[in-house]
C-alpha cells in the first residue's frame, strides 16, 4: 500500500508537470482586446499575427485594418490595409500604421485625418447662467501627408502633406508644405508652404504660423490682402496678430505699395473690465519720389518728391482712486496730405483738423470735477493754421439742490481755462488770442408746477469772470488784443415757459397700426434778460461764457407732438410712443447784436462770410422728426429768413433697418442763395449735396454687400464712390472692395481722383484684417 501511494504521487506529480507544461502563457490585454477572423501567435506567443477585419479596441483608442502585428517586447502594433485610427475627435486613415500601444503615439503612412477644434466654453461669474452650447461652432482641421507622425494626444508632425479646414471632397483651399507641425488647439507651422485654392496655387511663404485655437483668439499671422490705386499702385497689406493674453493684444502692420513705398504700423487694444479699456493706432509712411503725368501741362511726367509722415489715432478710460476717472483721446496726423489720400473713409478724407486731449471727473456727493485738455488744430491750406484749445480747462461745481426750506433750488459753478487761440502761415505766427480766463457762477431756480398743463421754469444767474487779456477800445481803429486784464460781470434772468397744453385721442381699435392716437399742441415761451454788460466790446468772445450781450431775448414757438399706442412686436402689451414731432420756432432780439452770437441757429454758422448784418429777428426754424415704426426714422430741420422769405438752409435725413440684414441711410442738405442777404449771396459758399449707404446681408453672413456714396449736387461732382461684397462659404470666403474718390479740392495731390480696389481671403481658423486706411472695414470678419 506504501508502494502503492507512492507511485500514484509520483504519476500525479508528472501529470501536473504534464499539464502544467502543456498551458500557453497567459495574453496581454493587447492581444484579448483586438479580434479578427484568425491570429497566429510566434516567439513563443509573444508575437501575434491578426489576420482579416482586424479591430483593435483598447480604452480610447480603436484601429481597423486588413492586416496587423502585435510586437510584445516593444508594444508596438504595425497594421496594414485599409487602416482607420479614432481617437477622440481625432480620426486617421492610413495605408500603414506603427502605433506604440502604451504612449498612443505613432507614424501612419499616406495618410489623411481630421481633428475637431471646439469652441472654449464661456466662462460664467457666480450667480450667473450657463448658456448651453451652441452646435455648429466647431473647426474641424482635414490635414494629409505622406507620413503622419502623432506626437502627442492632439499634435502631429506631416511630412510632404498640408491641411484645410474644409472638409469637401474637393477642399476649397488647402496649405501644403514639406514640414508642418500641427498642434490642434494651438497653432501649425509650416515650412515651404503653398496656398491652394481649388487646386490653384495661390501664393508661397517660407514659413507660416496658423493659428487652430479653439479661443477667438490666437497669435499667429493674418491672411493678407491685395490692393491696386491709381496714386499708390499695386499693394500688399500684411499684420500679425499677438494674443498677449486674455484682456490686450497687439497687431502688427506692413504695407507695401508698387508706386509709392510701403508703411508700418500696429494697434494695441486693452480691457481690463470696469471701464478701463482703450485702444492705440500708429502707423508710418514712407513714400519715396514718384513720377505722375501733369495734367496741367499736356500731361508730361512730373516728379513728386517723396516724404515721411506718421499718424495716430486712440483713446482709453482709466478709473483712478478716489472717485476720479481718466480719458484720453489721439488723432492727430503730420501731414495733411498723406491723411486725405491714404484713408478710405470719406470722414478722413474729408478731416482738416488733429486734435488730442484728455481729462479727468470725478463725484463726491453734491459736487463735480472736471479738468480737461484739449489741442485742435485746423488746416485752412497745407502752410496755413489756427490751433484752438483748451490748456486746461479746470471746472468744479455744486450740483442743483434745495435751498433751505424754501421751493428755490440753487446751485454754483467755478471755471478756469487757459484757452489757445493762434493762428501760423509757413510757420509763423500771425494771431494770437490766447488768455486765461476765471469765471464764479452762482444760480437759483424756481419750478412752478401746480398745474400739469401749464409750467414755469425761473432762474436767476450771475457770472462774474475775469479775462488776462482784452481788446482795446472800439474806435475807428481796428481793435487789437492787449495784455490788460478785465473784469465782467453779468447778471442774468430767465423763464421758460411750457403750455398751456392742448391734447386729444382717438381710439382706433380697428386699426391695424395702433390702438390709440393722441395729438399733444404744446406752445412754449423762453424769455431771457441781460442787464447791461459793461466793457462787452472789449471782450475777446472765444465760446458760450463770452456771449452775454445786455438786452433781452425771446424764444418762441409751438410743438405738436403725434404718439400711437402700438404693439412693438406680436403677442406684446401696447405701449404709447412718439411717432411724429413738428416744431416751428422764432427769436426775437431787443438788441440786434445778439442774433450774431445765437448758435441755436445753423444759419449764423456762415465759413468765410465778413459783414453779416444783425437784426432783430432770427431765422424761422422747422423742425421735424418721425419714427413711425422702429425700422423706420427721419429727421428734417429748416430755416427761413424772416425778412426776406426765403430758404438759408435746410437738412434732411432717414434710416431704414431691418433686423440687421438691410440698413440703409440718406442725407441732404443745402445752402440757399438769397442775393440781398450777405453771407448767402455769395455763390463760393454755398454748398448741396446728397450721401447715401445701404448694407445687405443673409442672415448667417453668407453673402452680402455695402455700397455708399457722397454726390455734390451743386457743382455735379461725385466725391466718393465705395461698393464692397464678400461670400463666406463652410470654410473659406472672399471680400472686395470698390473705391472711387474725387481729389479735386485737395490741390496737392498729384492725380485728380484715384481708382482702388482691394481684395481678400477669408480661411476657417485663420484671422483676417482691415488695413489701416480703412479698406474692407465693413466686411464681416
């Protein structure tokens, strides 16, 4: 039995050695995670071979393919046939795959991918509400290559290959390049990169940096744009763009011009939140000589010496401790030349003046602050200008309250400003009229409101001003300005007096317009008295403070104000607005003199005319304005001279808006001629003329377009022409722009008009621009 049992342990022993011999080792979870229609296993089932409808499926990672390789020693995973990679967002089809399955890196070769950039999510402050995300936002990025290695979880190195953000099966556009190193969610970079646009190529760049942030924005450099002038020639505009981090960035600008020469610039913008914000332009030109045809001379060629300027442009707002806030404002250009015939906007054009400035307020309960300097200067020839200012301008104020116990409201007002008045030709001085100037203004008010219909406004004000400087006295002699100082004081009454009020309503419940109609007929009466002012005539008059002529002053006249009572949209309470608003207007002068220093008057404002004669009488004033839907507004202002019966001037204007796709806009004026009246029987001056511009867009931007133009009716000249359009498709779009300007009041300029066209691309992902000029500034970006 002893026998016995130790030859059954014996036997036992080698069947479990037997067995134990015979079990294949145990299988990675490579090899349990990926299924085929058959596998081989070698190297002592190290290695397997994965053989038709290879599906490899391990945490977040899949492939399929034809043919495979497990290589265990260095996890490495070769397939072959028809192979497709998904990763996240991340899918990649290859001939050939080397896949390392533990770093989930690898190489795929002849290749194609796509990668998802999608939008940062917003960020919410507490309390707030998340808005869910919208779909349709994301970037997808088509990228191809001869290899692909995938460097990283959403980095890849392309050899021979390129990228598109269309994802066509004809790609409207693609970059191709020897190397590029595509970091999704951050940026590519290529090397010999060739833009394509429908197989076309485009243009060539040694290296270029594209952003693929999902952000808005992403340092990198913008897609340029081309232009062609008549002054300027052929251009290229190209910027970079620095996302310096969440709340500044910068851009960076170069032009280049065939005819002229080429300028740079940057912008540099700001928000740091809480109002402090703010914006800097600079740019610099540098035109070197040129040669255009002379018209006035058979149109033989005619050198222009070439010149450099600059030009700046800004503002911002900086809140400053102790209740105190800063502004700052730039625009001022080094020569007028270069600033009308390099911009686009017809305002620029147009522009004679540079200016810069700031100032402080600030609030402490009753009491105002507010300190400004201002520098103007105004162009009336290239060599000839008058510098106005303010330097500074310090005015602290007690705000209107209560006075004891009594229905009066009183209040008081303290100025001081140094104001700059000089006028210089070839650069030298010809005028100067600057002074300082002190004024104290104490002021009492009394409302009178029992009765709604009928109201009267009472005040009473006092100015006391000082001034450094004043005229000499009024004689036969022409009046010059003296350093002798000079006290003014002036004392002053005023009633403003509304009503009596006459109403009626019609209800119109049948009407599809409005439920109610109301008619309101409100006349009023200003009546203002100055005592007598001494020394007026030595006054140098500079602004409103300096205007106080002894005499008496009435304003009269009637307002007839039409309101609806209307649903502003459908399924919406009815609410009452003002539609329609007429007002007729007149004043009267006891002493003549004043009506040269009323500014309520657009008429007085005469450029260039001497001798306007005074009068008792004003101009009579029309004024209408009409918003009868809120698509829908006009404004008109005329006004007749009262002794003549005729027109001096006259201004009209309406906008159309719906929703945002249709805009349009369109202004009148004109200056009447009236042969008897001086200032209006001049024909130099008088001046009609008509401006107009319209945009029209679909609703999600995919094509659209923006004409204007500004037409001297007058003198039958077109100043400026301007027609621009643009097509956004899913991934690439194109803008243009048309442009033609009249130089002919700028008698510097070499040519008479110029003709300008600019064009640009527009690429999913990858930012574009407005020059500094202004060209393609309405195009959506």
């Amino acid at each position: 039995m002893r026998a016995l049992r130790t030859v059954l342990g014996a036997g036992a022993l080698l069947l479990l050695a037997a067995n134990a011999h015979a079990q294949p080792p145990a299988q990675t979870p490579v090899v349990d995670s990926t299924k085929s229609d058959s596998r081989e296993g070698t190297n002592q089932q190290k290695d397997w071979h994965f053989i038709g409808h290879v599906e490899f499926d391990q945490k977040d990672t899949k492939i399929f393919a034809d043919d495979a390789w497990y290589y265990q020693d260095g996890n490495k995973f070769v397939a072959k046939g028809n192979v497709t990679f998904a990763q996240g967002d991340n899918r990649i089809s290859a001939e050939r795959v080397e896949f390392d399955t533990e770093t989930r890196l690898g190489t795929f070769y002849s290749a194609t991918g796509i990668s998802t950039v999608k939008p940062q999510r917003q960020q919410i402050r507490a309390g707030g509400v998340a808005p869910p995300p919208m779909v349709g936002q994301e970037t997808v990025v088509y990228f191809f290559g001869e290899s692909i290695e995938k460097l990283g979880p959403r980095k890849y190195k392309i050899k021979n290959g390129g990228f598109s953000t269309c994802v066509q099966p004809t790609p409207r556009w693609d970059l191709n390049a020897d190397t590029v190193i595509l970091n999704v969610d951050h940026y590519t970079f290529l090397k010999q990169a060739v833009l394509r646009v429908k197989g076309v190529p485009v243009f060539y760049l040694p290296v270029l940096y594209y952003p693929t942030k999902k952000e808005d924005r992403a340092t990198g450099i913008l897609l340029p744009s081309y232009g062609s002038s008549s002054l300027r020639g052929q251009s290229i505009h190209n910027a970079f763009f620095w996302a310096i981090d969440r709340s500044q960035d910068a851009t960076f600008l170069h032009d280049w011009y065939s005819k002229t020469g080429q300028g740079v610039g940057s912008e540099y913008r700001y928000n740091f939140g809480g109002g402090d914000d703010g914006n800097i332009k600079a740019y610099l030109l540098n035109d070197h000589d040129t040669t255009y045809p002379d018209a006035t001379n058979g149109g033989v060629d005619k050198v222009y010496p070439g010149s450099r300027s600059f030009e700046i442009r800004g503002g911002a707002s900086q809140l400053l401790p102790g209740h105190l806030r800063a502004r700052g404002s730039v625009n001022y250009f080094s020569s007028i030349v270069s600033s009308q015939t390099l911009n686009t906007n017809i305002y620029d054009q147009s522009r004679n003046t540079r200016d810069f400035g700031g100032n402080i307020i600030g609030a402490w309960g009753t009491y105002t602050l507010n300190s400004t300097i201002r520098h103007s200067e105004y162009f009336s020839s290239t060599t000839s200008t008058t510098v106005l200012g303010d330097w500074p301008r310090v005015a602290l104020s007690r705000n209107e309250r209560p006075l004891l116990q009594t229905p009066l409201y009183f209040s008081v007002g303290t100025e001081y400003v140094h104001f700059l008045r000089t006028g210089t030709t070839n650069g030298v001085e010809t005028d100067s009229r600057s002074l300082s100037r002190i004024d104290f203004s104490p002021q009492i008010r009394y409302p009178f409101k029992k009765w709604q219909w009928f109201t009267v406004n009472t005040t009473m004000s006092l100015h006391e001003t000082y001034y450094s400087r004043s005229l000499t006295e009024k004689t036969a002699v022409a009046q010059t300005i003296t350093d002798e100082p000079l006290n003014r004081p002036v004392f002053n009454l005023q009633a403003s007096l509304l009503g009596p009020l006459f109403s009626r309503i019609w209800d119109t419940p049948e009407s599809g317009y409005a439920e109610k109609f109301k008619h309101s007929i409100e006349p009023f009466v200003n009546i203002q008295k100055t005592f007598n002012v001494p020394n007026f005539d030595r006054v140098v008059v500079l602004d409103g403070t300096d205007y106080f002529l002894g005499g008496e002053t009435y304003n009269y006249g009637v307002n007839n104000r039409f309101y609806a009572k209307r649903k502003p949209a459908p399924g919406v309470l009815a609410q009452a607005r003002e539609i329609v608003s007429v007002e007729l207007s007149q004043s009267y002068y006891s002493t003549p003199q004043q009506s040269l220093y009323d500014r309520n008057y657009q008429s007085n404002n005469i450029p260039g005319a001497t001798d306007v004669p005074a009068s008792n009488f004003s101009a009579v004033a029309l004024s209408v304005r009409a918003m009868p839907t809120n698509e829908i507004t006009g404004n008109m202002r005329a006004e007749f001279d009262s002794r003549y019966h005729s027109l001096k001037t006259i201004s009209a204007s309406g906008s159309y808006s719906w929703t945002s796709r249709v805009q349009a806009t369109v202004g009148w004026s004109k200056r009447g001629y009236i042969p008897q009246l001086a200032g209006f029987n001049n024909k130099d001056f008088l001046d009609q003329s008509i401006n107009t511009q319209a945009s029209v867009h679909t609703l999600n931007n995919r094509f659209g377009g923006i004409y204007s133009f500004n037409y001297d009716i007058l003198h039958s000249t077109l100043l400026q022409q301007r027609v621009s359009g643009f097509y956004n498709a899913q991934c690439c779009g194109l803008a243009f722009e048309y442009q033609t300007i009249n130089f002919g009041g700028l008698s510097t300029a070499p040519i008479t008009s110029d003709h300008r066209f600019f064009m640009s691309f527009t690429l999913a992902g990858l930012g574009n621009f407005s020059p500094f000029n202004g060209a393609l500034g309405g195009v959506p970006r």
